[in-house]
C-alpha cells in the first residue's frame, strides 16, 4: 500500500516538512513519487521513519542516525559498529535517566516538605528559613 504525504504525516504524527527534512537529510530512502511527482510512502517507508523517530525520542543526534542508517545500509557486515554506537547511546540513556530519577526524588521530597510546612502552619517564611527547614528534614 502506497501513502500520500499527507496520510504519512497523520500516521507517524511528523509534518510533511519533517517527512522531507528526514529524506533530504538521508535518514530515510529517497521516496518515490507518483506520476504528478507527488511523493508516495510505502509501508517499508513508514517503518523506516518509525525506526527514526525512535532513535530521536532517545535524544539519538541526527549525525549519529545519519550514521546508523549508512551502517544498516551496508548490511551484517556492520553489526558489531552498529551494536557499539547503540551501545554508547544505551549508556548515556541510563545516566540521564539517573538524572531524571535524581530530579523526580527532590520533587517528592519538596512536596513531603511542602505538605508538613502547611500542616504546621508555617507561614512567612523567608527562603533561607524555608532552605535550612528542608535540609534538616532531609
């Protein structure tokens, strides 16, 4: 089955300007095109563009998917150089997902803070005061 532009923006919820950034910029195959050279996405496109939105929802940069592609393209003899870039982005995934966690652990332990200065009537405090309440709660 063949896609108009418009109906693969509406399936991969990317704007057509992004669907054409993503071929102009070789994440994706050159696209075909009908006979009006209106473009058309076959399912093995949608996929590839999937595969792509996957990679930049891991905050994969456009230069290392440009590489991932070029090293798919090339076929098995590449796996170990593409186990080792997915590898590195694994890495960085897992320290900014402990930065994350670290964040989302002060955000409970402000609102535990916040719920005990209320239910203590604690009123007017001045953000130093407010500081040092927090840390010896801690």
């Amino acid at each position: 089955m063949n896609y108009t532009a418009k109906e693969a923006s509406e399936i991969t919820g990317l704007s057509t300007a992004a669907l054409r950034y993503y071929e102009k910029e070789g994440l994706i195959q050159p696209i075909c095109r009908n006979e009006f050279g209106n473009r058309k996405y076959s399912e093995e496109d949608i996929t590839w563009v999937q595969m792509i939105q996957c990679l930049r929802s891991a905050n994969v940069p456009v230069k290392s998917i440009k590489m991932y592609v070029k090293l798919l393209l090339e076929g098995s003899s590449t796996i170990d150089q593409r186990i080792n870039l997915i590898e590195e982005y694994k890495e960085k995934m897992i320290k900014d997902l402990e930065c994350i966690q670290n964040g989302l652990n002060l955000i409970h332990s402000k609102l535990s803070f916040y719920e005990k200065v209320k239910s203590q009537n604690c009123i007017d405090l001045t953000y130093l005061d407010e500081w040092k309440m927090f840390k010896e709660s801690e």
